[in-house]
C-alpha cells in the first residue's frame, strides 16, 4: 500500500490499482539512464517537442463545503434578489468539511511539458515551471510555484526518474 491509501481512507480500491500502459521496454530504459520517444495523436505536440512518457493516472483534488448542523425554528423568505427575511431562532452551527475527489486521466511527460488530460481537474503545465516533485509508491506530486498537482500512478518513482533526465539533457 502507498502513502496515499493511508492518508485518505474514502479511497475506493478499485481506484487504487491502475493498470499500466507504459511499454516495459520503455520504462527499463529510462531505469537505465535513457530517455524514451513514444508516439502518440492525443495531445498536440509543438515544433521541436517529443512525449516520453504516457501513462493512465488519477489526480486527486482536495475540496471543501460547509453545511449547517443543528436545528432551526422559524422561516425565510426572499424578498427580492439577494435579500432574504428570517425570523425565528439560530440557522444551525456551520461546519466546514474537507473531502478528496478523484478523477482518471492521462498523464503525458514530453521534453518541454507535464499534461494531464481527463474531463475534470486537467493541467498543462511548462516543465520549466516546474518547482518541486515528490515521488511515492504509486504517486507523484508536482508543485508549480504555489499550485500543488497529485497524480496517481502506478510508479511515481519512475516519473521522478525521467523528469531528471530530461532536465540533465
């Protein structure tokens, strides 16, 4: 089990194991200190930029609501467009609640970019750009300046890997 099964206990096992696409070939060469080219027509490539890496992966976002907890005697009712008249007694003690959302996708690593593609919570991000990466067991956690990504992968080590070959090249 990796760090983030531990930290989130909502995660649905099903979504934990994330079966790999990546071509083993490939992800021996970059354990060996080479960088793959892969092929792919999903994402659009500009001049000069080659994919490396793609891989299914599912990011995970923190959210928050509030709800109100109690009870409430009395009624409400609008008088015009943002005013609202109350009477009776407390509307209930407010409690913030924080919750993780997970959304699959697929994460491409070219020379120049991170992408993450899916229908919610997708980032394209310069690898320039790029302030800090944190490697787990089956995730990876990318910072740009004060914006924090979390993707999980099958091997986060493997993305750290080539994340430094291609900023040594």
């Amino acid at each position: 089990m990796g760090l983030f099964s531990d930290l989130f206990s909502q995660n649905n096992s099903a979504d934990e194991n994330i079966p790999a696409i990546m071509p083993a070939g490939a992800l021996d060469q970059i354990r060996q200190g080479i960088i793959p080219t892969m092929r792919t027509d999903r994402i659009m490539l500009s001049d000069g930029e080659v994919c490396h890496f793609s891989e299914r992966a599912i990011i995970v976002t923190e959210k928050r609501r509030k709800r109100y907890v109690g009870r409430s005697n009395g009624f409400s009712f609008r008088v015009c467009r943002g005013v609202t008249y109350r009477t009776g007694q407390n509307r209930g003690t407010p409690i913030e609640e924080t919750y993780t959302e997970k959304n699959k996708g697929l994460l491409y690593v070219t020379n120049k970019r991170i992408i993450f593609v899916s229908d919610k919570n997708a980032f394209d991000k310069k690898l320039k750009s790029l302030t800090a990466i944190t490697p787990y067991s089956n995730a990876v956690q990318f910072q740009f300046s004060s914006k924090t990504y979390t993707v999980m992968v099958p091997d986060g080590g493997i993305i750290n890997s080539l994340i430094s070959l291609i900023n040594k090249s």
